[in-house]
C-alpha cells in the first residue's frame, strides 16, 4: 500500500510574504517562496524589491524560450551565482557567443557518441551493485550519495578518461564546497542591486574555485601536448577536435575548461537527482517497482543494461520522465526582460524579473490531472503531453545539450539495479525537497535493498 503521506512535496505559501522573510524562506528553500496559486493559475505577478512575474502558461513559455528568447536572457542573478564557475560557457553565454559555442559543441553529444559512450555508464551501474551488494538485507543505504558518486564515476570517465593526473575528488569536492558556499539568494539579490556590490558568501568560495580550474586547466593541457586522443574518444578529445562549422572557430584551453565544468557539474548533479527521486518514488510505490523490475529483468536476464537496451525499458523511462517531472532538478529558473511585452495579457515591463517555476508548472492543475500523484503511465504517450507543461530540460534553441545523454544514462542504471534489487523505505526518513541550485533531497533518499525479494516472481 503506498504511504498517505507519499509522495512527499515543497510546501507552498498561501500568504504574501515581504522581502525580508522571503529572503529567509529562499535561503531556507528557495521552492517554498512559491505561491500555491501558482499551481492552479498560467500567471502570477508581484513585487518583492523588484517586479516579478511566474509563468505556467505553455504559449507564453514558447514565446519567453523560443519566439523572443533574445528578448529573455537569463537572470542576472542566475550569471552571478554560476560565472565564477563556469564562465561565459554555453550556459551562461548569450546571443553570437552562446551561438557559436553550441554549434560546436553540440555534435559531441549526437546520439552516436551518445551510444560510444554508453559502456561507461553501463559499467558505472555494475560498480554501483556491487557496492550494493555487502548492505543488501542488512542495512539501510543513502542512495542520494550511492547515485552521486555512480554518476560522478560516468562523467568523469566519459570527459577525461585515461587521464591518471585529473583529481576527480579534489574536483568533485570542489564543486560540491562552491554550490553550498554561493548558490544562496543574497539581500543584494532580492533587492535587484547591482552584480558589483559584494556578496559575502562568494568572496569566501574563492580557493576551492581556483583550486578546480586549475586541476581541469592541467587535464585540458596534457591532452594538448599529447596529441592523441583516447582510441574511444571522450568528451575531452571531442571538444578538441571541434569546431564552429561556420566561423571554423575553436575552443580556448579557458572555453574548454568552462564548458567542462559545466558539463561535469550539470552532467552528474541532475542525473543523480533523477535517479535519487525515481529511486524514492518506486520504492513507496509496490505496484510501480513490480512492474519495472518484471521489465528490466525480462530485458536483461541478469545482465547491465546497456544502450542497446533502452529502447526495450519504456516503463523504466516513464518512470524517470515522471521523476523529473515530480522534482525537477532545476526546479527554478528566471529571466530579465529586456523590452516591454505582454505575456498572458500582462504587462511585462524591461527589467522585470520572469520567472519559470519548473516544479508549479509540472504540478498546475490546469495542466495536469492527479498533478501531485505518482503516475509514470501518464508519459506512456509522449505525444499527449503538452509541449511546454514538461521542461526537466528546458524547450527551445536552449535545450539542455546533454538531454539525450542524461536520459540514457538514468534509464541504465535503474533498470540495472532494480533489476537486481528490491528497494524498501525506511520509516522516518523520508527525504526532503529543498532547493539551494537544483532541487535535492535534503537527508538523503534512504532505501533498505534486498537481493532475496528481487528474485522473487
């Protein structure tokens, strides 16, 4: 029987809040800054420093990031938090520079090297369940870190595989140190002041910063000086070898680096969110986890699913799908208007704040039926969903370059662990979903594993 209490949500206001509490709420969880209303209606606007307006509306999601997606650049805020990190790379950049980088990078993720890259995903998930392995019907596992590291073990395989010098903790460290220590809302950033006046807190994150550029800097030259990419080329040797099919433009060693640690920080940091979340969601759900783990069992016979595999896991994909769409790693993202514009009848004024509150829109009543309940089998076709209600990776010129990527790794490694494990919750520990930069599972997801109730028909 699946827990009343399940699936667990963010806690929505129902009250306006003014600046000084909604500052203390977005540090706290940013998600719960959220109005409830935003659920049941396209649009929502207000005041709190600065002008603001949510939107849950698909055709004025189309126009914000497709038709007019010049005239909404992401936030101010957005680039102040991330730049330090990552630089002017894709994801920060806009306009011809954003343009040129994703011409060339965009190849090194077609599904063909999507597919060349698999075997390392497929040998991640086989690590993962042998580590399973000494707790299963023993104790219980946080499968948020067990998630992290198989998916930190992914992309740094795939982006500087063969390279004995890159220190995967010393970076891995470092991220994590820089998006606790930066990534909260400051005063500064709710009053809409200006990107110069200090925030304290990313003062402070600034040798774990430079310590992770350098290492990646030292990987990115070595390659150079070599000459030779890997027989199996990855990420790194891709980007190498790439370049603007139009201008004939190449990376810098600095271009490579921020685009990098961008794919390196979003790569693993959204995907194990996925898995954490579909992990918790199948686990208080009986029903759901017989018929996925009847599924992968039937596809893989004891075997690690590889991409060959995935098209035959479509239960294991809706089961991600509605892991994404229930908790969406960028739960919340926001743009600036640059010129006047209406959106759902409303004035939109330039430098109005427009923000797009991924995980309303995903739960909006108007959109969804049931939006809170757990139901992978309402992605059984893909074509009934409305296009701009479901943006786990954003929607236009925009969307996310790793989104094939992302997908097949995560249905990979579910089928292959659910294939051989059973996951149990554990009463009282519930995870919690709060959004610092991606909506994580505060606490942990702690599942209890069990091999013997996997093998049973």
């Amino acid at each position: 029987m699946v827990q009343s209490d399940f699936p667990v949500r963010v806690p929505l206001v129902t009250e306006p809040m003014g600046v000084l509490k909604s500052l203390q709420t977005a540090r706290r969880n940013v998600l719960e800054i959220l109005p409830e209303i935003a659920t049941r209606q396209p649009m929502v606007s207000g005041r709190t420093g600065k002008r603001w307006h949510m939107v849950m509306d698909p055709d004025a999601l189309n126009t914000i990031l497709r038709d007019k997606l010049a005239d909404y650049p992401k936030s101010t805020v957005t680039k102040d938090l991330l730049r330090p990190a990552i630089g002017e790379s894709l994801f920060i950049a806009e306009g011809q520079e954003w343009l040129w980088q994703r011409r060339t990078a965009a190849p090194s993720f077609s599904h063909r090297h999507v597919m060349a890259l698999a075997p390392v995903m497929s040998a991640a998930a086989e690590r993962a369940v042998q580590r399973l392995e000494a707790a299963a019907g023993k104790r219980a596992v946080n499968m948020f870190d067990e998630m992290v590291q198989t998916t930190f073990e992914v992309i740094s395989d795939v982006t500087f595989s063969g390279d004995e010098g890159f220190d995967r903790d010393g970076v891995h460290h470092a991220i994590e140190a820089y998006i606790q220590s930066t990534a909260k809302i400051s005063l500064g950033d709710m009053l809409g002041l200006p990107s110069w006046v200090p925030r304290l807190s990313r003062i402070r994150s600034g040798g774990a910063l430079t310590d992770m550029q350098r290492v990646a800097d030292e990987a990115i030259q070595r390659r150079r000086a070599s000459g030779q990419p890997n027989a199996a080329p990855d990420l790194l040797d891709l980007l190498l070898a790439g370049a603007d099919p139009e201008s004939g433009r190449q990376m810098s060693t600095e271009e490579l680096r921020d685009n990098l640690l961008t794919f390196i920080v979003a790569g693993h940091e959204t995907t194990a969110l996925s898995l954490s979340w579909a992990l918790y969601l199948v686990a208080g759900d009986p029903r759901v986890q017989d018929l996925a783990r009847a599924e992968a069992q039937s596809v893989l016979e004891d075997r690690v699913a590889g991409a060959e595999d995935v098209p035959n896991l479509p239960y294991i994909r809706q089961i991600v799908d509605e892991a994404l769409r229930m908790y969406p790693p960028a739960a919340l993202v926001s743009r600036t208007a640059r010129k006047a514009d209406r959106l759902c009848g409303r004035e939109v004024r330039p430098g109005d704040t427009v923000m797009i509150p991924i995980y309303a829109l995903h739960r909006n009543n108007l959109l969804w039926d049931d939006p809170d309940a757990f139901r992978p089998e309402r992605f059984a076709d893909r074509k009934a969903i409305r296009r701009y209600a479901y943006l786990p990776f954003g929607d236009g010129p925009r969307i996310c370059i790793g989104a094939s990527f992302a997908q097949t790794e995560a249905v990979i490694i579910l089928a292959t662990l659910l294939s051989r494990y059973r996951f149990d919750p554990v009463p009282g520990r519930d995870p919690k979903p709060v959004m610092i930069l991606t909506l994580r599972p505060e606490g942990g997801v702690w599942l209890q594993p069990d091999v013997a109730k996997a093998n049973q028909p």
